[in-house]
C-alpha cells in the first residue's frame, strides 16, 4: 500500500515538472517573439533612416548643406532611438524573468505542500514502536524543508542580480553614448 502511495507521488511530481518545462518554454518563446518584433521594427526603422539619410546626402549642392547634416542634434536622435530600443528589450527581459520567478516560486510552494502532505500521511500509519525513527525521519523533513525556503531565497537572489546587471549594462551603455534615460521625464516650464 505504502509503495504504491510513493508512486503515485513520484508520478503526480515528474508530470508536474513536465508541466513546469512547458510553462517556462512557453514564457521563452512569447520572450523571443516579441524581441524578434523590436527587432523588427527596428530593423524597419533603420533601413528607412538609412534611405531619408541617402536621399538628403544625394541631394546636398554645397558644402554648407552637408554641414547641416552632420549636425549633432542628428547623433543624439540616433541614440535616443537607441535608447528607446534598449528600454523595450529591457522591458522583455524583466517581464519574462519575473514570469520565470512566479513559476518557480509557485513549484516550491506547490511541492513543499506535496510533501508535508506526503509525509504526514505516512507517518500517520507508521506501526506501533516507530516513534523513535518517525521522529529522526520528521526531524530530516524539516530540515529538508529549510532547503525548499533557501531554493526560493537563492531563485529571488538570482532574479534580481540579473535585473541589477540588464539595468547596470543598459546604463553603462547609455552613459557611454551620452543618452539621458528615457524613464526620466523632462519637466518643461
């Protein structure tokens, strides 16, 4: 009876983890789709800048046209395009990480519940004169248990020093190209 009651857990936990596979799988292709669409639009939006820019460089008579053109208002706009790029990949990136994080979170606490509930079933029916190993067996669940609370601490952990260094790098990269961040608003008088 009690073989056939680890199986069934065993079962129900490995069809689980299938499920889990398929929700993270699904989370990484909506990502890819939608970078695969900035990307796109991006795409899309060089190559026109690329033709606007052609047309007016082939039309320049003089020197003084040419001149215009190589103003700097003419970069900075290439950077904040480049900078608006960056915030909408940034913003893929965290929505699936924290799409990532709730799937994960909620396996632990899922197959935490699973356990204290297998567990308590089986030491429920232990025979008469197993006090002694049901007690060091409760003693190692729990242990086992505080591994389940620092796989969540380590997961939060990972999760937000990957959110740190995307935002890290995306500053780095806007500094370096000498953009303001597009999350901050000017205020106009």
């Amino acid at each position: 009876m009690f073989q056939n009651q680890v199986n069934a857990q065993v079962a129900q936990a490995q069809a689980k983890a299938v499920e889990n596979a398929k929700q993270l799988a699904q989370v990484a292709a909506n990502c890819a789709q939608e970078l695969a669409e900035i990307n796109q639009a991006a795409a899309k939006d060089a190559v026109a800048a690329a033709q606007e820019t052609s047309a007016k460089l082939l039309a320049v008579k003089d020197p003084q046209q040419l001149a215009k053109l190589a103003q700097p208002e003419a970069a900075q706009e290439a950077l904040q395009y480049a900078a608006q790029y960056q915030a909408k990949v940034k913003k893929v990136v965290q929505n699936g990480n924290h799409e990532v994080a709730e799937i994960v979170d909620a396996s632990i606490d899922e197959a935490r519940a699973e356990l204290v509930k297998f567990v308590k079933e089986a030491t429920k029916s232990a025979p008469a004169g197993s006090e002694a190993f049901v007690s060091a067996f409760k003693t190692a669940f729990e242990t086992s248990l505080q591994q389940f609370d620092a796989a969540r601490a380590h997961a939060t952990e990972a999760f937000a020093t990957y959110e740190k260094n995307v935002d890290d790098a995306l500053a780095t990269l806007q500094a370096q190209a000498g953009v303001a961040k597009p999350a901050k608003a000017r205020k106009t008088a």
